[in-house]
C-alpha cells in the first residue's frame, strides 16, 4: 500500500508541473467549447525545431558514444516497436468490428513513436535532474521505421488474394490468385518494402530528426544548440502540449465511429506497452549500464503512438484504412495516457534501479 501511494503522489505531483499542466489544460479548453486555436504553421514549426533539437543532441552524444551502448538499445528499440505491432495484430486486429487494415494501422501508430511524448519524457527528467543518455533521440527511427513497415507489410500481406495451387497438365503446379508486389518472386516484393522504407524517411518527423542528427555527428552544432534550440525548447513544448490536449479532445469525437474495441486498446496499450519498454530498458542496464532515466525514456517511446510521421506514412500506404479509427485511437487517448503515464515509469525506475 505505501509503494501504491508513494506512485499515486508521484503522479499528483508531476500533474502541477508544466508539461502535464498545459497538456491537462488544453483538453479542459477543449472540452469547454473555448474557440483558441494555433495556426498549423506554427505547430509545424514548433515540431520541426523540437526535432531538431532532439536530433542535434542525438547526433552530438552518438560522436562520443561507446558502439555497444548504442547498438544494444538501438536493436533493442526497433525489436520493441516489432513486437508492439505483432501484439496489436494478435489483440485488437482479432477483436469483433475491427477491420484488419484499420486495426494493423492502428498497432503500427502505437508501435511508432511520439516526438511530443518523448519531449515530455525529457523535459520531465530534466526538471527531476535524473540523467539520462544523450544518444536517446538517435533510437527513435528504429522503433519508429520498425514498427511502421512492420505493420504495413503485414497489412498488405493479409489483404492480398489467396493463393491456390492449381495442377498443370505436365505435372508441374503454378499460383492462381495473385498478383499482389508483395509476392513478387516468391516473397515480399523488394519494391514494396523500399518504397514503404522511402516514405518513411521522407516524412517531416523522421527527415527533421535524421538532419539534426547528421548534423550533430558530423559537424559542430554546439553552440547553436545552446544558445537556440536549448532556450528555446521548454517555451515551444507547453505550446506543443497546448495542441495536444486539444487536438486529442477534439479527435474523442471520431471514435464514436468506430468500436468500442479502439477505446480500451487506446486506454490499456500505452501501459501495456511502456511496461514492455521498461522491462526491455531493465535488461539494457543490467547488460551495458543503461541508466534509469534511459529506462524510463524507453519506456516512453514504447507507450507512445506516433502522432506526426506515422499518419501520413500509412495514409499513403494503407488508404483503404479509416483515419477516424487509427489517428483517434492514437491521439485521442493513446497520446494523453502515455504523457500521464511518464510519472509512473519515472517511479518505476526509481524502485527498481534508483537515481
């Protein structure tokens, strides 16, 4: 019962701080019917500058980075965002009124990752003083870019025609039925998959992120990301939070046309999910010295749902997928509950670990 209170005050506590606070406030703003909106421009500039500045540092803290420290979570990120698809696929993709294009699209939103929740994450630990890696940011393309062409791939897969064996008069037997790409050569067609791996790269989040980090790695940011992106980043991510709260009341109303099955995997996935991340961080610790403020960050990518590179990837890739269920599920409750969820893995982490 103590640790049980100990979490709940942790929680109660991290919501008067500004992250949760403007998060809470734009959903009440919302709810409220107040007419404040922020111009897309500004929310796209405010996402491309975040970007970069998580990328910047990524690249700078990969320079100097031990190989192993890096490649082990690297790995271990893109496997997390693979089993959260493979997950969604045998949970929600199974449940009554929930189409398979639309629910593959939904697990591949919540195997990706949030920019916005892993911002939160960061400016949470920040505020705590509990460090973290600087190489945290590089991991987000391989859980995103794995989970995305994880689910896309076996959304295709599956809406492909069935194949049937059909007996030649020579004794020999051919495939009748197809004509998917995906069965090009006896497989996944090599077209597919790049053209899903270049849509991917091409988006606005993955493109920003990868540029910082290149830049972080091969040139001298340094002072820049001081003087900028550091100054700037607190300031753009409570307007940032603003959007989300009330983009995710106003994306509620969509799932009232869809089943009642997205709601509770938009209420239980991102927890179900964080805990996966967080055990996988456990298991980085004890192999490579992973700290807990990286454990936690781990966590937080896994219960996040991919807000800003993931719509557009599988608007293109699955149109025949509903947008209403996906991006509702995903930003309607998957993205709140995931930000509400950071104090938990935040005292998790101490429990288990310590600061």
């Amino acid at each position: 019962m103590e640790i049980a209170a100990d979490i709940v005050s942790t929680v109660f506590a991290q919501l008067q701080k500004p992250t949760l606070a403007f998060l809470i406030g734009g959903m009440l703003l919302a709810a409220l019917g107040s007419r404040l909106t922020v111009p897309d421009a500004v929310y796209k500039f405010i996402v491309m500058v975040m970007l970069l500045k998580v990328g910047l540092g990524a690249g700078m803290a990969v320079r100097d980075a031990d190989l192993l420290s890096l490649a082990v979570p690297a790995v271990s990120a893109a496997l997390i965002g693979i089993v959260i698809v493979l997950l969604g696929s045998q949970t929600l993709v199974r449940l009554n009124g929930v189409a398979r294009s639309d629910g593959m699209a939904t697990a591949g939103l919540f195997g990706a990752v949030s920019a916005s929740t892993l911002a939160a994450g960061m400016a949470m630990l920040e505020a705590e003083s509990i460090a973290y890696e600087g190489f945290i940011g590089a991991l987000y393309p391989f859980m995103d870019i794995a989970a995305l062409v994880t689910a896309i791939v076996l959304a295709r897969v599956a809406a492909r025609p069935e194949t049937v064996a059909i007996s030649q008069g020579d004794g020999t037997a051919v495939l009748g039925g197809g004509g998917s790409p995906l069965l090009e050569r006896g497989g996944l067609g090599a077209d597919t998959i790049r053209d899903i791996l270049l849509d991917t790269f091409r988006s606005p989040a993955i493109s920003a992120l990868l540029l910082g980090l290149a830049i972080g790695v091969f040139a001298k940011p340094d002072g820049v990301f001081e003087s900028f992106y550091s100054q700037l980043f607190y300031g753009l991510l409570s307007v940032l939070m603003l959007i989300m709260g009330m983009e995710a009341w106003a994306r509620l109303s969509d799932l009232r046309k869809t089943a009642h099955a997205y709601v509770i995997y938009g209420l239980v996935a991102p927890l179900v999910h964080g805990l996966l991340g967080f055990g996988a961080g456990l298991i980085i610790h004890n192999v490579t010295g992973f700290s807990a403020g990286g454990v936690v960050l781990l966590a937080v990518m896994a219960s996040s749902s991919s807000d800003i590179s993931g719509p557009p990837t599988l608007r293109g890739a699955l149109p025949e997928a509903n947008p209403s269920a996906y991006v509702g599920t995903s930003t309607g409750l998957g993205t709140p509950v995931a930000i509400l969820s950071i104090p938990l893995f935040i005292k998790l982490a101490e429990l288990t670990i310590g600061f």
